[in-house]
C-alpha cells in the first residue's frame, strides 16, 4: 500500500468505512483503466492519481456517509459519465444490482472493459437516454436509490431521475456548490414527480476542502404517466 492508497484508506476508515486490500486492487486497476481510455476520449479532466482517489473515488463513496447502503439492493446511475458515482458504490458495496445508464456508447464501452477488469458481477450497462429507460417496465418506479453526479440543475435532474426510483426509495443528487437556489427552483419538478426533499448535507474534500452537497430526495408515490417526457424535452423545457 502506497501512501496515496493509505490516505484513501485512512479518510474512509474515519467515516467508518473500512476497505480491504481486493478493493483496494480494484480502485487501483479503475484508475489505470480511466488514465489508458482517456488518452482516446475526454471521460475526465483529473488525471493525477492523488486527485483521483479524492474528487472521484472518496466524492463518490461520500454517498454512504450519509445512507445506509448495506440496505440498498438496486441502484440506477444516471448519466454516470466514466463510472462516478456507480463503480466506486459497487466496489465498497458489492451486493448492490447496479445499473448505468449514460446516453454516449463509448462510455458505456470503457464502463464495460472496468467491469470485466474488476471481476464485478450484477452490473447492467445501458447506452441509452434516461428519458425512454425511464417509460420501460422494471426500470420506472423499480431501483431504491438513483444516482445522479454533476449531470444537470435539480429542476431537470428529477425528471430523468425520479421515474427510475420505486416508492418509498430515495434520488440522492451529488452537487458542488451550494444547491439552495435550485432546490428552490426545482419545487414544482419535485411536486410533479412525487419527491420531496429529506435531507441536504454538506462537507469538504479532504486535503483540498472543496464543497460537496448531497440532496436525498424520497419519492412518495408512483410516477405520473406523462414523466419523463420524450427525449430531449426536459434539458429544453425544465418543470421549474
């Protein structure tokens, strides 16, 4: 173990998440996938291996400082881009059912060589647009928590992503800034699409202190039928 991988080790073990020396091989082996692949396309703008395991790997596990994810058993990615938050879940968390969905094919075809690389078993890539997964049977009002990173405003994230969550299970939005001002605009999206607002945390990176917010959504009820609209109508036409 290297003093990168001790540090990673050391800030999980501080929010009570130990990790054992196979998770670690895999976390290494993630980030050698993300440097090879990236040089053939844009998946990330941080490619020093120290940043990395922080603004990627630890940002993504922050998730569970905040939920209990041993009682997760399906979660749904949303526009996961090169994995995050979805891999590193699936890592620290291996009985989760994951599934990706992203709308561009050589992402999901670079998701695909890491989950043969890690040995993960129970992931489900899908190319696709979030808006018409979001209509299919055993997707729409399925997954106990969905997942969305630094994809789009709240008022548009609840729409690709709450259709994904069953009743009674929880939309978790990963922010940097502080999202006060779009969960306010995002009031009737929410109202619309059965969510509600439970809880939002705030914390710092380690080492550099950026800020992070994770929004916990519940959804309350089933989705209406008309949500998500067709393709490409909530990025035009938010419910703000």
């Amino acid at each position: 173990m290297d003093s990168i991988q001790q540090h990673f080790t050391e800030t999980l073990a501080a929010q009570n998440i130990e990790i054992n020396e196979q998770q670690l091989e895999q976390f290494e082996g993630y980030y050698q996938e993300l440097i090879t692949w990236n040089e053939k396309m844009n998946l990330t703008g941080i490619t020093d291996r120290d940043q990395v395991y922080n603004k990627h790997f630890y940002d993504s596990i922050s998730l569970a400082f905040y939920m209990d994810l041993n009682e997760i058993q399906t979660l749904a990615d949303i526009g996961s881009g090169a994995g995050f938050p979805g891999i590193p879940l699936k890592i620290i968390f291996p009985h989760i059912q994951l599934r990706i969905i992203d709308s561009l094919n050589k992402r999901i075809q670079f998701l695909q060589s890491v989950v043969n690389r890690l040995g993960l078993q129970n992931v489900e890539l899908i190319h696709g647009r979030a808006e018409e997964w979001g209509q299919k049977e055993g997707y729409r009002d399925h997954h106990d928590l969905v997942t969305a990173r630094a994809v789009a405003k709240l008022s548009v994230l609840n729409e690709f992503c709450l259709p994904f969550v069953k009743t009674g299970g929880t939309f978790a939005a990963m922010k940097g800034i502080d999202p006060a001002e779009e969960i306010q605009h995002a009031f009737r999206s929410l109202g619309l699409l059965k969510g509600k607002v439970r809880e939002v945390h705030h914390f710092q990176l380690p080492v550099e202190e950026s800020d992070r917010h994770i929004i916990l959504i519940n959804k309350e009820a089933a989705t209406p039928a008309r949500y998500p609209r067709k393709a490409g109508t909530p990025m035009k036409e938010p419910l703000g």
